[in-house]
C-alpha cells in the first residue's frame, strides 16, 4: 500500500490505542519547529538556536521510541502484521534499531 493512502478501519497499529497522544507531542514537536524557524528569522543568537534544534530532536526521539515500543508489543508480540518468524521479527527489530543509531 503506498505511503500516501489511509489503511483500512480494521487495522490496528501499535500506537491505536494512543494516537491522540501521539498527534497531540508531534503537534507539540510542529510549533517548536516554526518557533526556530521564527528565531532564525529574527536572527537569534545560534546557541539559542542550537538549543531548540537539541530539545525538537529529543522530542522526536522519545516519540520514535515509544512507536518502536508500541510497533514490538502489538505487532510483533500480538502478530498484528508484519514479519511473523522468531528470525524476522529480530532482524526488522534490529533494522530499525541500526538505523536510528546511524544518526
């Protein structure tokens, strides 16, 4: 299914059960975005700057860990998707895992 498309009503995804929360921190993670770009456009002193790019990126760490989180209990633990081997589950979990730490 392409990215661009909403999956049907049946599927449940890892984050269901908190989707207002997680829309409600991504919104949050939104306006800290156009407040740098706000600073930057009234030149703000860089350190500032850095500052809230550290804060937005830790923002976005915390809600990528708890969809991994969601992403292992409920689709793979629950079978909801996804690979369904023992070795599969471990290698798409560890893909991700790598490529969050090749940032």
């Amino acid at each position: 299914m392409p990215d661009n498309q909403e999956p049907p009503e049946s599927i449940s995804r890892g984050y269901s059960a908190s989707k207002d929360d997680l829309l409600s921190r991504l919104s949050k993670i939104e306006g800290q975005i156009r407040g740098i770009i706000r600073m930057v456009d009234t030149d703000r002193y860089c350190v500032d700057v850095i500052t809230q790019i550290a804060a937005v990126q830790g923002a976005l760490d915390k809600v990528e860990l708890g969809l991994l989180e969601g992403h292992v209990r409920h689709c793979l633990l629950g079978h909801h998707g996804g690979p369904e081997t023992p070795e599969e589950q471990t290698a798409e979990v560890i893909g991700v895992v790598a490529r969050i730490l090749r940032r």
